[in-house]
C-alpha cells in the first residue's frame, strides 16, 4: 500500500507540472530535443496527454492502495498492470504529435 501512496504522489506531482505549470522538460525524449526539432513537435497537444494520461495513473494507483487497505490481496498487482498498460498508451498516442 505504501509502495503505491508514494508512486501516486510522485506521479500526481509530475502530471500537474507538466499539464497545468507547463514544466515540458519533464517529458521524456521532448528534453533531449535539439530546438529546432522541437519546433516541429506540437508541444501543448503533447503535454495535455502525457498530463492527463499522469493524472489518471495516479488515480489508478491510490484507487489500488484503498483497495489493498480494504484487503483486496490482488489489488496492488492489478492496478501495476493498469499503469503499464496506461504508459503503453501514452508512448503509442504520443507519436501523433511529432510533425515530421
């Protein structure tokens, strides 16, 4: 349970950073870019979804911690799937945001 407080708070914190106080060096690969890649790079779509998809993964994860304090054994390997799963996502829809 604590193991999924602690990841729910790191990735609260990161999702409102990078969707509400545009911190977009935070996003993976988007910080490594050369600026004249990142002009091709439509910023604020790509920002709304990695926030978003990091709010709701917080979201999974402390919905898995007060499942595990209400004894649902299974729940800390369930809501570790989701979030993997939610990840998978955010990597695969993140393309389309890429003017290349």
């Amino acid at each position: 349970m604590l193991a999924n407080l602690l990841a729910a708070v790191m990735v609260l914190i990161f999702g409102l950073l990078i969707k509400f106080f545009k911190f977009y060096n935070l996003i993976a690969g988007y910080n490594t870019l050369p600026e004249d890649q990142k002009e091709n790079v439509n910023i604020e779509g790509l920002a709304n979804l990695v926030g978003n998809g990091l709010l709701v993964m917080a979201g999974v994860l402390l919905l898995g911690a007060l499942l595990i304090w209400l004894g649902h054994s299974t729940a800390f390997l369930g809501s570790w799937i989701v979030f993997v799963i939610i990840v998978i996502h955010i990597v695969v829809k993140a393309q389309r945001f890429s003017n290349k």
